[in-house]
C-alpha cells in the first residue's frame, strides 16, 4: 500500500525527479589520454569548455577532476529528468557553471531547454571531487 502525498500548499514546487552520478576520476582521465581535447570538447558545452582550458593550463589533475565532476552532473540531469543521454538531452547542451558566489547552476541549451521549461521547475545540482572520485546530484522541480 502507498502513503498519498500531502497536498502542496499554494502550488509550491515538488521534487519531479533526482538523479546521481559517482564516477572514478581515472575514467575520465584514460579517456582524456586516448583521445585528447576531443573527448572534452566531445562532453562539455561552450562555457564549461573554455573553464576546462583554464583549470587545465594551470593544474592538468584540476582540470580532470573539472571534466569529470561535468561528466557526472550532466549523468545526474539526464537520470533526473528522466531522458538518460538521449534527445534532446545531448553532453554540450546541459552545462554547469558557477554563479557568482561560486553555487553551481544548471544552463540549457536549446532544443534541451524548451524541451525542459515546458515539463519542469528549477534544477538544483550540486558536484563534489576528491582524489580519485567525483559525484554528482541534481534534484529537478515540478512546474508551478
């Protein structure tokens, strides 16, 4: 028997679909050596790219462990809006970028955003990295 869910007050927004994503940072690496940039340009969109450069140039681990929280999170989206890596949901079209405070927030791309605006609310995602491992979660609202 289920328990029915508690009416929402006032149409707030509800958890419409979690998703999470653990991955070995020597993963990413292997493919990184096998098949240079072209494997980052091949998973990250425009923005998430010219970062990956950066923290590359400066520190080449950084940069994997960048790639590599980015692969997990963009796993964790497709898992929470239910579509996996099929389209619309495309690696370059879902990004995660750092707000000014350093948050991490979920940008889309078209045809994957207007496909996303029209079934859900806001998306929340959060990534985290240690040595050899990273992890991705991302929650997805209801529409209001």
């Amino acid at each position: 028997m289920t328990t029915p869910e508690p009416p929402r007050a006032g149409g707030a927004p509800a958890i419409a679909g979690i998703g999470t994503d653990l991955l070995r940072v020597d993963r990413i690496a292997r493919a990184l050596d096998r098949h240079g940039e072209r494997f980052a340009q091949k998973i990250l969109g425009p923005d998430e790219l010219r970062k990956f450069r950066e923290r590359r140039a400066r520190d080449a681990g950084r940069g994997v462990r960048f790639l590599a929280t980015r692969f997990a999170a963009k796993e964790a989206f497709s898992k929470a809006v239910g579509l996996g890596m099929r389209l619309p949901m495309t690696w370059t079209r879902m990004q995660t970028l750092n707000a000014p405070g350093g948050r991490p927030v979920v940008v889309l791309a078209e045809p994957l955003k207007s496909w996303y605006e029209a079934r859900f609310g806001a998306a929340h995602v959060s990534v985290s990295d240690e040595c050899d491992m990273v992890a991705a979660y991302v929650v997805v609202e209801t529409k209001s």
